[in-house]
C-alpha cells in the first residue's frame, strides 16, 4: 500500500512538474515584447560591418511575428543581407522590406580611372559598350546606379551605352511608364548630351 501511494504521489508530482514548466515556457515566449525583438533584428544586422554603419530602422510586431526594415543602403547586396540578417533573429519571422537602394554618387572630380576599369568590367558582363573616355564610363556608372534605385525601372534587364556623352538605352520593360523613366533618368544625369531610346515594351501576356 505504501508502494502504490509513494507511485501515485511520485505521478501526481510529475503532472505537476510538467504542468509548470509548460506555463513558464508559454509565459517565457509571451514575454517576448515588440522593444525585444527589435533588438534582436538590431543585434543581427550589427554583425555586419557595413550594415551596422547604415541608419536602418527596425519595427515590430510580435503578435504577427513580423518585422519591417527601412532606410537607405548603396546596393541592392546589402539590402538583401539586410532581410536575411532579419529573418535569422527569430524563428519563422517574416520582414517586410521597405529598404531603399541608393547607390553613392561619385563626382567627376574623384572618379579614377580604376573605378573606371571597374565599370568596365561590369559593363562587359550584362553586355554594356562603354566608350574610351573616362567621362564615358562615369556617366555609365551614375545611370546604372539611378536605374537600380529606381524602383520602376529593371536595372538588370536595360543595357546602357556610353559613347562620346551620347547614351542609347537597349532592352525591355514592362510598360511604357518604365520606358519613359528610363529616358528621364539619363537625360537628367550630368554630362549627357543625348539619349537614344531604343526600349521595348514587353507585350502583355492575354
């Protein structure tokens, strides 16, 4: 008889034990509050060295387990890294990405002609044509860097030609709108004496 009621109390004790650490745990999570996870979004993004030097607001909203990034970065990498460092904070966490991409402008004055081979190279790589003058290849970079901080217009699917201050813009859009912004921002970059559009509207799928 003792036995049996040394097991039944043994029993009513684990019940009980795992009834506690089941509310602690509930009541552990339930503490987790919106200041909480934005500093756990804060603390990711300050392990990135380039990032923790950039004003990126973080906002929360634990009961969606949701987070929302803004501010400004250079490159369409960084803000990327930006959102993964955001959904690494916590389990299952969504981000909504209000980041923009504004890549710094250089001056003609302190545009080298390494920065200039550089712009070059990636011009080869999606298909540009640059030409020789490094007046050519400054212009090249300031377009390119306004079309991808364009959020209208599809950087990666524009090629964009220099040659003698004289930029012909090739490729597809989706609209005519994207076309036309296209144009204003190379027309309106300094030092551009004339923009060929030869943009294509991509047909609308019926």
């Amino acid at each position: 008889m003792r036995f049996l009621t040394t097991v039944c109390v043994a029993g009513i004790l684990t019940l009980v034990g795992c009834s506690t650490t089941t509310r602690t745990g509930q009541y552990a999570d339930a503490r987790v509050t919106n200041s909480d996870l934005e500093r756990m979004v804060k603390d990711k993004l300050a392990l990135d060295p380039q990032l923790s030097a950039r004003k990126i607001d973080v906002g929360a909203d634990v009961d969606k387990n949701q987070v929302t990034l803004s501010g400004e970065v250079p490159t369409e990498q960084m803000r990327m890294r930006a959102v993964e460092l955001a959904k690494a904070a916590r389990t299952g966490v969504s981000v909504v990405d209000k980041i923009d991409v504004k890549p710094t402008e250089v001056s003609r004055a302190d545009y080298t002609e390494d920065m200039a081979r550089k712009t070059r190279d990636k011009a080869k790589e999606t298909g540009d044509k640059i030409g020789e003058s490094l007046e050519d290849a400054w212009i090249h970079s300031k377009i390119t860097a306004k079309l991808i901080g364009d959020a209208s217009t599809p950087a990666r699917k524009i090629n964009v030609d220099v040659k003698n201050n004289v930029v012909t813009l090739r490729g597809q859009v989706e609209s005519l709108e994207a076309k036309t912004e296209a144009e204003r921002i190379a027309k309106e970059t300094d030092g551009v004496k004339r923009v060929n559009n030869l943009l294509k509207v991509r047909p609308s799928a019926s």
